[in-house]
C-alpha cells in the first residue's frame, strides 16, 4: 500500500502524532528500502488484565502489523519492579519478581485476542536494562534537568501539596525511554496519558545519535460510568477475557452519551459505517437502544465472535427485555476487603446482599437454575464470580439487587 494510504487507515482515531511529516517520512522510506518499520508498546505487567481502554492501542497495534510493519511488545518486567507513575498520586508498591512474571504471562494471552501472535515479537526490557552500568544511567541522568521532571503532572501536584515523590520514580520514564534506543524504535504507541515517557523515548534516541522515533497517541476510553477513565480499581471496565454475557451486558449498561466514543474507539467498524450510526443518532433515525444493541453485538463478537455475540444478545433479552425488571432495585455494598482478585463465591455473595437467608440457600437457589447475576444464569453452585460495581444480582423472579463495591 502506498505511504499516503497507509498514513491514512493509521491517523484515524489517533489524538496526537508527533509528529505526522516525520510519520510520513519513515512510511516513504520502509517502502523504498522495503523495510517495515519497528513499532513498539510497552506493557505495564503491573495490572494484568486487559479492557477496551488498552484494546484501543492493541488495535492501532494490529493496524501496523496489518500494514506488513513489526510490531514488538516490551513487557516491563525490570520498570514493573518501580511502577509507572502516570495517573498516580503517591508512590506505587513495587511488585517481586515472580509477581511481574505471572502478570505479564496473562497480559500477553490476553493482548493475543487482538494481535496475531505468529507476527507478533515480544521481548522483555530486563534484558538491556538489568545489564546496564552505573555510569551509563548517569549519563542517561544528565541529559534532563528535575526542573522539567516536575513538569509532569503527577510529580508537579505531589510535590506541591509536599507528598513524597522518592528518586527512583524518576527513572521509570528514562528506562522506558531507553526501551526505544534498545530496540531503535520507529514508532511508539500508546494513550495520552503516557505522553511524558513517550517524548522520553524520543530525547534519548536523540542523545544516542538515533533518529527519534514518532510518538503516536491514543484518546482514553472512558468508563462504563459514562465519567471516569475505563479502569478495574473503579470498577467501570470492560475486560477483554471476559464471558460474552458479561460484555454484552456492560456495553448495554453505558451512558447513552458516551456511545460514540464506544463507536468509535472500541467497536472495530470502518470509519464510515460509524460515521452513518452517529448521524442517524443524531438525527433521530436511528433509537439510541437499536444502536447500543448493535454496539454490543460489534463488541462482543471482536472477542469472542458472532455466533458467541448473538447468544449474549438473546440471553440479555431473556433476562432484562422480558424479565419485569423493577426501577427500584436497591443497591447493596460490599466491602472490597471480602473479594479475592475481585471474585467471591456467588452463594456468599447472594447472602452478603440479604437475598438469600444463607450460603446453603444461595447454592440451592443457584443448583435449582434461580440465579441470574448481570445477563447471566448460573449452574455451578460453587462458582465464584466477578464483582463489580452496578453488577445486578436476581433470585427468582421478584428478588434483586444491585452491587456497589466499598472501598
């Protein structure tokens, strides 16, 4: 594909690209020399599971690798041992070793349902960054001044309300940026957020005589609360892994106003077929339900296919469309301190809700097929299931409770 196509399918739902005419640049020059370029994401092993907010970079990812470019995930199994601050307000609990290893075990399964593994290169950043010299990240140390350090938002706001900021956390961004020499990186990837350690990358290139790579920058999906950035400490996310019913169920749950970011962001239809939904919303000609209904199907059949995709939707029907579901279903709290890794075993959790009188009675209820928890019924009466906040929990036909989890 010519360069000026290719720069096309790769700018739509970018939000910055720094810069496009270097982009364009390197697009010319792979054809030429017929070499595909080297684009790199870095993955944070520190929180395992995958949602449709990272999907949204894996996606762009795969775009590249559909282009015929390599694409390498760097799983930051040395910076996993800081923690990245971005986003952070106080210092992050630094993981073990074997903590880092599992985590980005299920973060590489995980991101297989969106790339091709068979073209797909991943490398671990403790194999340049362990070996490193003192005196090289000395070097490293000198090209940046701590006064622009504290540009960055999160060290400014902590170092002026006097919250500690301890010298280590300064070196996440300049060893994700050595990540970017390491590899001589074309492209880098990822959200706004990560925009400080992205532009790293690029003064280190320079600094080691390297052509800098370009800095290509995705929008962050918002939650399934219609407010908050997607994320699985808020609750409000939607994970990759999850069971077809459970993301049919949350896409339907999302804030009529946050549709078109969901279009447009997480659905995978071509930019027209998006653009025409929007405007039929817009306009009235299309229902915001017949809308949603589709962009759940589009959703859930990315994960897990369309056959999978229009069971979600029937059971969705057959448990909130056709259901009497009450207005006025009250909401009950449970303390985040009572589930593991999120879950908690579903007999405990109808008793915790007052909606059965015991554990014994919730694994009776759930054995006689009288359990529905969000669009799905369970059969299994020791399953455990994920807790999350607005998860609907049912007992036979005039039982209900909806979820908040308690912090």
């Amino acid at each position: 594909m010519r360069p000026e196509e290719q720069l096309e399918i790769l700018k739509r739902g970018a939000a910055e690209i720094i810069n496009e005419d270097e982009l364009k640049g390197k697009l010319e020059r792979s054809r030429r020399e017929g070499k595909p370029l080297l684009v790199k994401l870095g993955l944070d092993p520190s929180a395992p599971d995958i949602h449709l907010g990272h999907a949204v970079v894996l996606r762009k990812m795969k775009q590249f690798q559909d282009l015929g470019h390599h694409v390498v995930l760097v799983v930051g199994d040395f910076t996993g041992r800081i923690g990245d601050p971005t986003g952070r307000s106080e210092t992050r609990r630094q993981l073990s070793p074997r903590q880092v290893e599992e985590n980005a075990r299920t973060y590489q399964e995980q991101a297989f349902k969106i790339l091709d593994p068979e073209k797909t290169r991943i490398v671990f950043n403790s194999e340049w960054l362990a070996p490193l010299r003192f005196e090289e990240i000395i070097r490293m140390a000198s090209t940046y001044t701590v006064a622009r350090m504290l540009e960055r938002e999160e060290f400014r706001e902590r170092f002026q309300d006097n919250r500690p900021i301890f010298i280590h956390e300064f070196f996440y961004p300049f060893m994700q940026g050595y990540d970017s020499v390491a590899l001589r990186a074309d492209v880098e990837l990822g959200a706004t957020e990560q925009k400080f350690n992205i532009l790293m990358g690029r003064h280190l290139q320079k600094e080691y005589g390297q052509e800098p790579q370009v800095a290509m920058l995705m929008p962050i999906l918002v939650g399934i609360d219609g407010k908050h950035k997607m994320s699985k400490s808020l609750g409000n996310y939607i994970g990759v892994a999850e069971s077809p019913d459970q993301i049919y169920g949350k896409v339907m749950s999302i804030p009529d106003e946050v549709m078109k970011d969901y279009y447009e962001l997480a659905s995978g239809l071509p930019e027209r077929e998006v653009e025409e939904i929007i405007a039929g919303l817009a306009s009235g000609q299309i229902h915001p339900r017949d809308a949603k209904r589709r962009l759940a199907r589009e959703i859930t059949a990315l994960y897990h296919g369309h056959a999978s995709a229009l069971m979600a939707e029937k059971q969705f029907d057959l448990v909130f469309r056709q259901g009497d579901i009450p207005d006025d279903i009250p909401e009950v709290k449970i303390p985040e301190r009572e589930l593991v890794s999120g879950r908690i075993g579903a007999a405990r959790l109808l008793a915790m809700a007052g909606l059965v009188s015991s554990n014994s009675e919730g694994r009776r209820m759930i054995a006689q097929g009288a359990v529905t928890v969000g669009a799905r019924k369970l059969d299994d009466p020791l399953e455990e299931v994920e807790v999350t906040d607005g998860l609907l929990l049912r007992v036979g036909k005039r039982r209900f409770a909806r979820v908040a989890v308690s912090r």
